[in-house]
C-alpha cells in the first residue's frame, strides 16, 4: 500500500511540475519525508495524505483505488470498490475496472436515510449525469424542481445546473450514477 501511494504522489508531483521543495511548501511536510514516501519507505497520516491531495488537486480517494484487472473491459460485482464516501451518507463505488483516460465514471451509489429537516446543498459543476434509481425511492432536485423518482426510473441532466439528489426514506436508496469528466479523464494508470 506505501508504495502504491507513494508511486501515485510522485506522479502527480512530476506530472505538476512540482520539485519536492514546492511540494513541502505547499503541504508543510518535510521533503526528506516525501522523498521516502515517493519511494515507499514510510507511511503516512490520513490528515497528511488529505493535505498531499489538496496541494496536487485530486481527492484523497485517489490514493486508494486500485483496479484488479486495468486491461479488462469488465468489472465483476464483486471487484467493485469504494471511490469515496460523502457526507457520511453518500457511498461511492468506482464501477470501472479501468477508469483512467476515460470520459466518463460510472459508480454505483449507496445513499443513507438523511432527515428531511437537513439543509441539503445545491451544486453545479461542469459536464453531464445520468442517474438510474436501483433500489427505494430517490428526492433529485434539478434547477429547484423536485422529483421523486423509483426503482426503473432515471434522469439525464447538464451539471452546470443546479442540483443534488438525497434520500428522504428510511431505507438504503442504491442508484447507477455516470457523470461527465471523470476524475480518472487526464490520469494514466500505474505501469
């Protein structure tokens, strides 16, 4: 795993244009300590790792995918892992058994009960979604309209619109969600 990480941080870093010292800079971690990560020699803390993310702009869940297989075109259920994890109600599965290069990232989304008394934040961003409700019944909001959509249902819509999605039920809402670019677009898998 330290070397996994550690060859991500080094390509990233070279990849950026970043000497060590910039990135000691950028982080307050010590180049020397760097240098041993890059090369798998040392550990390092989750707050730091968030912080090595932060300064080479990718989040930190980027450090823990691996895919099994990155010539295949298929992914198995079971080889599906965790991407990342929002809000502590939002589980995202990376669906990919290659995601690097691509255009899209599809994920499989586990999204928790929340209280419908929560103030539940509007994003846009750049790109497209398109969301298929698997399982229970999925509150999406487009551009302040509401919509209660169920299992079969799905809805396809520009990100630089206004949006969420949430579960207002008090059971485990499971929806197919393939957004534009992905995080994986101008990334290369590890040789």
């Amino acid at each position: 795993m330290n070397e996994d990480i550690g060859s991500k941080v080094k390509e990233l870093r070279t990849n950026a244009k970043l000497t060590l010292r910039e990135l000691s800079d950028k982080t307050g971690l010590s180049t020397g300590f760097l240098s041993q990560l890059e090369r798998g020699l040392t550990s390092i803390a989750t707050d730091s790792l968030a912080s090595v993310a932060k300064a080479l702009n990718v989040d930190t869940s980027y450090f823990f995918i691996r895919t099994t297989n990155r010539n295949s075109v298929v992914i198995r259920s079971y080889e599906k892992e965790i991407l990342k994890i929002d809000n502590a109600k939002y589980i995202n599965f990376l669906f990919s058994a290659n995601p690097y290069g691509k255009q899209m990232m599809p994920r499989i989304i586990d999204i928790l009960p929340f209280d419908n008394t929560e103030p539940l934040n509007q994003y846009q961003h750049e790109g497209e979604e398109f969301i298929y409700v698997l399982e229970g019944t999925l509150t999406l909001f487009v551009s302040g309209q509401s919509y209660e959509l169920y299992p079969g249902d799905g809805a396809h819509y520009d990100s630089k619109i206004v949006h969420n999605y949430t579960n207002y039920t008090n059971k485990i809402v499971k929806i197919i969600a393939v957004s534009t670019p992905s995080y994986f677009k101008d990334k290369e898998a590890d040789s």
